[in-house]
C-alpha cells in the first residue's frame, strides 16, 4: 500500500544543508559536548529508523489502523517523514564536521613570531592593490625563515602586505605564482599578518594561472583605455569592481559612501552581476541554439566567467545556483528553489570549506534565504496595496534586510536602513551600467563604437555617484549588542507571518462574501 503525500515537504537536501551549517557554524560548542548528548542523538536516530522500517510491515499498518489512531496514513506518512528528516540532518551533521575540520589552519611557522624575517609560498589569490598604494594577497605557507638563516616548514594561510614598488610585478604574476618575501611578523586581533620590505618571485603560475592572468589583466586594460593625456575614463573603476571585482582604483570616498549607504553588496560580485550576464548570453544563444543548448553553452560560459574573475564566495555561490538551476530547467532536477540553495550551499562548503567563514559568503546565503522565505510574505503582505514592480524590489530589499541586521550588526555594530530605499534606485541603474559596460567593452575592439557608449557610461556613473553620495549623509543606528537586533528581527518574522495569515483569511471572507 502507497501511503499518500498530505503535503509537499522540502527536499531532503534542504534538511541536510540545514544539518551541516548546524555542526559547521557551532563546531566549537559540539567538540566540547558532553557524550551523553551524542548518545541521546544515537538512540533518538535508532528508534526512528526503526519506526520506519516497521511503516513498511502490513501488521504493524493493522495495528495503527484498528487500535493507535484515527488517521493510520497520516501517522505512518509522519513516521516516514520524520525519519527521513533525522537521517538528512545526521548525514548533513556529520559532514560538517568533516568540512570544518579541514578549513585551512592560520599561519603556523614553528618559530617565534619576532624572530620570523622571511616567508615563502604560493599566492592563494589576485594581488589587489590598497588605497595607500601597498598591495595585499594571502600566501600559502610552506616556509619561514629567521635570523641566523635558520628554515622551517610551515603551513596555513597568511596575509602579506606588499610595499608599493612591488605591486606590478606581483600583479603581473599573479595567482599561482611561488613568492619569497622579507619583512617582519606580527600577530593581531584578527591573527597573523606579515609586511613584507621586499619580495621575490620564486617560481611563475602554472600555465593556466599564467593564462587566466594575462587575460584577466588585457580585459582591465580594455576595459580602462587612456585618453591622451594618460588617464583612463571616470567610469571605468566601476566597470572594473562590476565585470571583474577589481575595486584598486576605485575611489575611496565613492567606496566609504556605498558602505554608508547600506548598498556596499553591490560592488562585490554576486547573483545580480551574474544575472546580467547569463541574460545577455541566453538573449543572445536562444534563438541561433534553441533554450538547451543555449543553457548548456551558458553553464560552460559562467564557469569560464568565475575562472577569469576569481572565486569570491559570493560569485561561485551564484555560478552554482545558475548552473544548478539550469540543470532543473533542462529536467535533471527538481525545480525547487530552496533545495536549490541547500545543494550550492553543500557543494560550495564542500569545496570552499574556509568559504563558510568569510562575511561575503554568510551574507549572501543569508539574504538569499531572507528573499526566498520572508521575501515571499512581504510580497504577499504587499499585494495589491503597492504596484506590482514597486512590490517585487521592496520586499526582496527589505527581506534581505531583516534577515541580515543581525549580521551586519555583529560584525561592523551598525545598521543602515536607508540601504532599503536607497537599493530601489542603484540597483536598477547598476544593472544599466553593468549591461552598458559590458557593450563598452565589446565596443572597445571597435573604436567608433566606443565613442557611443563613453558619455551613457560618464552619466550613469555621476547619477550613481550623486544618488550614493547623497543616500550616505543620512545617519544609521549603532549598536554595541547584536542580541536586540536578532530578537527584533525574530519577532519581526513572526509578526509579518502571522499579519500575512489575517490578511488572507480576509481576503477570503471578502471573496466568499462577494
């Protein structure tokens, strides 16, 4: 006998993701748990594994239906379900534990940290140049040395700082690329950090880091063409953050103000950037390949569009819900848009383990989930009370929002609530000048073309400006304790939800009175 579905339940790969943030993201209190729990946990697991392999038992489905409850299907259905769940959550559980335990240690050099006078290793990631000119990257460690020209093997990750003469050439190498490097170790809030006086190149990338840097580096070039007084245009450093993540030129008091205004998220590349991309690619496969082969062409264009813009958390999370998603519209998966994030959300932990430590990654995957879940409420709550493109931005912003103040809020102590409105009118404009930058750069192999795109680009650029610039005068609220702002965020949820519930019952009374 098949036991009928009462109602759609999410994926299992919901349940596993939600088991593995669980273990990741409290590993420190479950390794110092007492083993009572664990066993409890064990039992609990037993027992409803049990329980499910009895549903499957024609005598034990008559006792339920003759003895135990009144609705035997709706139990046994329960029952299944239940176990179902535990075994996702424990498997999701244990990975976690896994995935955590293999984030890359911090730096560890077997020496004394004032007597460390050199470091060698591999660049982990693109040089990016700061705005007092120095330049920062993270080496893989594999050697320290000290005075007295005493060597050790190390290992972990460690960030060095670069002196200004040296950022060309380590650009020019970039990721892969084997560094040697004097200077002085010194250990902070945040761990260690070396700044380096002078630096070597040990041992160029490999052929394919030589390949992507050199393309990486020839884009940027076209990208910021200089005029003839040797000065590339005002734009292009927004080009550069938007199509490639690149913000070393990037205007520090333009940089100071996004983040002033609760819209800093837009400059990292992410969902949005990567929208407009797979757009204009499938605008323009669909009709020559039809939907499938355009989708397949696709994938295989985002996954050469985040091997030549870098692996940012925030990036790859998007590349693999687009590739994921794809994969349900050409019928492998189930279309499921929370499943969809649990499996990016696995496979890019599983991948990236250090990934999950990094805010850009915290914040994405929160706010997307806030979109998904409260965004969906918003909208309803919002329904027929706001124009239907007003409703779409505003509760996807102000999902997004609620769900990450505590976030936010632990991290940098404090809120910016004009983001909300503010992001109805950037957004917009910077998928406009994304778009228009992207033909700007198409263009630029055609330099009539060019010339058409300059002035659209300067404008859009100075309106950005204007309207951040202006957004980031208007003062947020700090706060020292970040336990109020999850409370009020909580409770908020709730509040909205429940509004939600009354409001439909309304509208129902409404109809059936009609």
């Amino acid at each position: 006998m098949r036991i009928p579905d009462p109602k759609p339940l999410p994926l299992p790969v919901v349940y596993l993701a939600s088991g593995l943030a669980i273990s990741y993201y409290g590993y420190s209190f479950f390794i110092s748990a007492p083993a009572l729990l664990y066993a409890l946990l064990i039992l609990l697991i037993i027992a409803l594994s049990f329980f499910k392999v009895l549903t499957f038992y024609p005598s034990f489905r008559s006792i339920c239906t003759e003895k135990l409850c009144a609705c035997p299907n709706k139990a046994l259905y329960s029952v299944r379900q239940l176990s179902r769940f535990t075994l996702a959550v424990t498997v999701g559980f244990v990975l976690g534990f896994v995935v955590r335990h293999s984030v890359p240690l911090p730096a560890q050099t077997g020496l004394p940290v004032e007597k460390v006078i050199a470091v060698s290793g591999i660049l982990r990631e693109d040089p990016r140049s700061l705005q007092r000119q120095s330049g920062i990257a993270t080496l893989k460690l594999q050697e320290a040395s000290a005075q007295g020209g005493v060597r050790t093997s190390a290992k972990g990750s460690l960030p060095v700082f670069f002196p200004p003469e040296t950022v060309p050439t380590i650009k020019e190498f970039g990721r892969g690329a084997a560094v040697y490097a004097d200077g002085i170790l010194t250990h902070t809030d945040r761990g260690y950090l070396f700044r380096a006086s002078s630096v070597h190149i040990v041992k160029p990338a490999p052929p394919i880091e030589q390949f992507r840097t050199s393309l990486r580096m020839k884009l940027l070039a076209k990208i910021a063409p200089l005029d003839k007084q040797g000065n590339p245009p005002v734009w292009s450093s927004l080009a550069s953050a938007f199509l490639l993540g690149v913000r070393d030129d990037l205007d520090s008091n333009l940089t100071n103000a996004f983040f002033n205004a609760g819209v800093a998220y837009i400059l990292a590349l992410s969902g949005m950037h990567l929208a407009i991309i797979s757009a204009i690619v499938a605008f323009l496969l669909r009709r020559p390949l039809g939907m499938r082969r355009a989708l397949i062409v696709g994938m295989i264009f985002i996954v050469g569009y985040v091997f030549i813009a870098g692996s940012q958390p925030s990036l790859v999370r998007a590349a693999l819900m687009y590739i994921i998603g794809s994969c349900a519209v050409l019928g492998f998966l189930k279309r499921h848009t929370l499943a969809i994030v649990s499996m990016a959300f696995v496979i890019q932990l599983v991948f990236q383990s250090e990934a999950g430590l990094s805010l850009s990654f915290i914040l994405s995957y929160a706010a997307l989930i806030g979109m998904i879940t409260l965004g969906k409420t918003l909208h309803g709550l919002f329904k027929g009370r706001l124009p239907e493109l007003l409703n779409r931005s505003l509760s996807v912003s102000l999902a997004a929002f609620i769900v990450t103040a505590p976030i936010v809020v632990f991290y940098f102590g404090a809120l910016k609530p004009i983001g909300i409105i503010t992001s109805l009118f950037i957004l917009p404009l910077a998928s406009l000048f994304m778009a228009l930058s992207l033909a700007a750069l198409a263009g630029s192999f055609f330099p009539p073309l060019w010339n058409i795109f300059d002035p659209a680009l300067t404008l859009l650029y100075r309106t950005i400006e204007s309207i951040v610039v202006m957004a980031a005068r208007v003062p947020g609220f700090s706060f020292s304790n970040p336990a109020p702002v999850l409370f009020a965020s909580a409770l908020l949820c709730i509040a909205l939800v429940l509004i939600l519930k009354h409001d439909d019952m309304q509208r129902k009374r409404i109809a059936s009175f009609t």
